[in-house]
C-alpha cells in the first residue's frame, strides 16, 4: 500500500483567581509557586539542550538562501553543540526530489514542506511522529492556528511542526469602484454581491473578475474556496471516495463558470489567465477585482505605485461560510534521521512565535505572532484574519491527481465542451477511479 501511496503522489497553565480575601497572602504562595515552577522548566530545558549535539541536515527552500545565517544565530547560541547544514532547493522539482529521496532511504534529516504533502508522507512512513519530542520540549501546539494543524495530524499524532500560514484575500480597485457607481469602502460580502459588482465594473477593456483558466493551481483554488463555501468537501471522511458531486458542489462550480460564460464579467482570454497575468491586469488597472495572497501587494504597487487598492476577505456565498483554500509550509522529521533530538530542537526553534515571523516569507503559523511589527502594515490585517478562515486540503496522496481531474474538466466547461453538472459528474468518476 505504501508503495501505491508513492507512485501516486507528485505532489499554552491558566491560574483561577479567587476573590481579594487573603490576597497578601495567595500572592505570595503563587509567587512561590511560580518561581518553582519556572525553575523546573529552566532546569528541564537546560537537561534536554546538554543532551542535544550531532549534525543534521535540512532541505529547505532556494528562498530562504540568504536569510538563515541571521535567523541560526540564536540557535546556535543555545545549542553550540549541533551542526546544521541548508540545502536549498528550487520549487521546479522540488517535490519530486522529496519523494524521490523519500523512497530511497536518502532524504534529509528535516524537510521544509509544502503543507500538502505532510500527510501523504506520514502515511507512507517516511515522516517521524513527533509526540515524544513535543511533549519532552514542552512545544504548545495551542499556539498554532486550528486549521494549520490539521495538515499534520493523524489520528491525534502529530508529525510536523507548522512555521507559515496564509489564504488568498479579494483584491479591489477602489477607483475602478467608484467609476462604476459602488462604493469604494464597501467590498462584496458575498459571492452573490461579487457577481453583481463585476457586472457593473466590466466596460470597455476593463473586466470585473479575475477568473483563472489556466494553471490547475490557482484555477482549483478558486473553485475549491467557492465549494468551501457551500460547506462542500471534496473527499469523504476515508479519502476513499469523491464527494465534490452534490448540489453544493454543482452551484459553487456553476456559479464559477457562469462569470465568464453568462455574465460576461471576466476577460475572453480566461483560458490563459493564471493568476500572475490577472495580478498584472489588475496592476495595469483592467480587472476590478481578483483573489490572491498577501505576495501579491508589492509587485502590484511596483508595477502601479498610484493604484488605489482595497482588501476584503474571500466572500461567502448566501448562508455560507467566508473561505479560502489554505496554504502554507511545515517542518518534518525524516524516518531515516539518526539525530531526532537536534533534529527537533532545530524544527521547534524555527516555529517558534519568535522565529518564524522571520522564516516565512508570508505569515507565521503561531496565533500569538499576529502582533508582530512586521504584520503591522494595515493591508496585511485582513490577511491575517483570513487565516482563520483557511481550509485545507484532504492529506490525500492522490490530492495532486485530483486537482489535475477538476482543472481538466473546468477548462472543458470554460471552452463550451461540457456544461458544469457533467463535468463535475465525470470529474467525480475520474476521481474515484483514482482512489482505487
């Protein structure tokens, strides 16, 4: 089973205050209390650092070449007795070098991983439960946002560390607003709201909505936070069967494709629009509105400094919930890694609330580091808040097979071939041929 598994995969002690009676004296015993209580720990984490020495290697990604001698230094102030070595990869092939080494026994001692493939290489064996090492470093996994995980947990085990979270946000043009009568500081609440603004900004060469045609990425992220929305999963409980075909499903779907096809509200090129061309058609001031991640701002204003843009979460349909497809990178340790504790005295450190505001190139997967000066920018609040909001995807090692299925039969249904209902009818059966 591991096997077919590989093949198929490419891709905080809340103290009870008690009223003013004896206060004098309850401080003081608490105040005792506490100062054992830290030197425990003190003495625990002096215990567990003098056990921790070795080399270990990491595979992490070529963006982060550059930032890691700054980030180590405390590091190794702290553990002077581990080697770490950084190999750097780029994102072409990455993944398949992943598995690659994976399966042969050769991968590093730490993996920097896209979220969406923890759990197909926890399920295949290849990631080390981290339990043990949680509970030995007193690591708080109440810290970390609920839905970040959820994308390195199995069957309440924990194999990753989760350092970067984030979701896609609505992007808007406040004048282009303006221009069509909406008001600039009201953004649609919902999807409905959405299609009957991008009615109303498409004229001449501007369109309302950046639809993605292209790439099977963003294309699927997309209809995936629209069926989100719909409260629609798209695999049952088991991952054994597709369950993106109900009525949910088919109105989230329909409603994706009807921008273009019915409406008229996205541009005749949508087959070749990934999001990096409606990013560069909204910075060129031709699309209204699009949905993208927070990476997205500063090539926007490098590209149009004088763009007067706004910020809203992913709309929610009618009844629904706000959504979004979830991304983001974790921290695993290898099956093969001979080094566990500097391993995971390395991947605790770098999730830290502290740390990983400087590791991720987004937003940190710690709750706490919300407040950090680098999240302090106004534009990056409601990016923020949207993580709460992020769902991710089944930690199906088929996910990738999947995604290829729907962005087949979304591009079927965008060029006139089939209409939403039996496209998402025979995406359903391709699917559960996969999961076979």
């Amino acid at each position: 089973m591991k096997k077919k598994i590989a093949l198929l995969l490419t891709g905080i002690m809340a103290l009870t205050m008690l009223g003013a009676c004896g206060a004098a004296e309850k401080e003081s015993s608490e105040g005792n209390t506490e100062s054992v209580q830290k030197e425990e720990t003190k003495k625990a984490d002096s215990e567990a650092q003098g056990d921790v020495s070795g080399e270990i290697t990491v595979w992490t990604g070529s963006w982060n070449d550059g930032l890691i001698d700054d980030i180590m230094k405390d590091f190794y102030a702290q553990y002077p007795d581990v080697k770490v070595t950084f190999e750097y990869l780029p994102w072409d092939g990455m993944e398949d070098k992943y598995l690659s080494a994976l399966q042969a026994g050769a991968g590093p001692d730490v993996l920097d991983m896209a979220i969406a493939w923890t759990i197909p290489y926890a399920s295949m064996g290849k990631l080390q439960k981290l339990d043990e090492y949680i509970e030995k470093y007193q690591v708080d996994m109440s810290e970390y946002y609920e839905c970040a995980l959820e994308t390195l947990t199995i069957d309440g085990s924990y194999y990753a560390l989760p350092y970067r979270s984030e979701t896609m946000c609505l992007f808007y043009n406040k004048d282009l607003f303006e221009k069509a009568g909406l008001d600039p500081e009201a953004p649609p609440a919902t999807w409905e709201e959405l299609r009957d603004y991008a009615i109303k900004l498409t004229a001449g060469d501007v369109f309302g909505f950046g639809l993605c045609g292209s790439n099977a990425g963003n294309t699927t992220a997309q209809i995936y936070s629209m069926m989100f929305s719909k409260g629609v999963s798209l695999l049952n409980e088991d991952m054994t069967e597709a369950s993106f075909n109900t009525e949910e499903g088919k109105e989230a779907f329909s409603f994706w494709s009807d921008l273009f096809l019915k409406d008229g509200a996205v541009t005749k090129s949508v087959l070749e629009n990934d999001n990096t061309t409606n990013r560069n058609l909204f910075a060129e001031e031709k699309l209204g509105m699009f949905v993208s991640g927070s990476y997205d701002i500063d090539p926007i204003l490098e590209a149009n400094p004088d763009i007067n843009m706004g910020f809203a979460l992913c709309p929610a349909f009618e009844g629904g919930a706000n959504s979004a497809l979830l991304g983001g990178w974790n921290l695993g340790m290898s099956d093969t890694c001979k080094n566990p504790d500097a391993a995971f005295a390395l991947m605790s450190y770098l999730a830290s609330p502290e740390i990983s505001v400087d590791f991720s190139s987004t937003f940190s997967s710690c709750k706490s580091a919300a407040e950090d000066e680098k999240y302090s920018d106004e534009n990056l609040k409601v990016f923020l808040e949207a993580i709460n909001y992020g769902v991710p995807l089944p930690g199906s090692p088929h996910m990738n097979q999947i995604t290829d299925i729907i962005y087949n039969e979304a591009q079927a249904v965008l060029s006139g071939g089939k209409d939403a209902g039996t496209a998402l009818a025979d995406a359903e059966k391709s699917v559960n041929d996969a999961l076979q």
